[in-house]
C-alpha cells in the first residue's frame, strides 16, 4: 500500500474542494465560477523552484 504525504489530497477522480487564487497577471481564478461556466478545467502544478 502506498504512503501518502498528504492525507488531504485528493485521490486521482475525486471532486477537489473549492478554492481560489490570484494569477500571474494579478486577476482572480475561482475554481467555482470556472466550473459554472461550462468549460472543462484543467489544473497543473508545478514545483516552485527552479
């Protein structure tokens, strides 16, 4: 069984909870508001080193 760094990370399928943050052109993202518009969501992360 594999280990889990984080308990509060959703799993591969699973709703993530609802949060929102400010861009890199200083606007707001709303997860909500992104999924009410009808359009598919895609999130990637990236590391924040370089």
């Amino acid at each position: 069984m594999e280990k889990r760094l984080n308990k509060d990370i959703p799993d591969i399928g699973q709703d993530i909870p609802a949060f929102e943050v400010v861009t890199s052109d200083n606007k707001t993202f709303k997860l909500s508001e992104e999924l009410r518009s009808g359009q598919n969501v895609k999130l990637m992360f990236y590391r924040g080193h370089w």
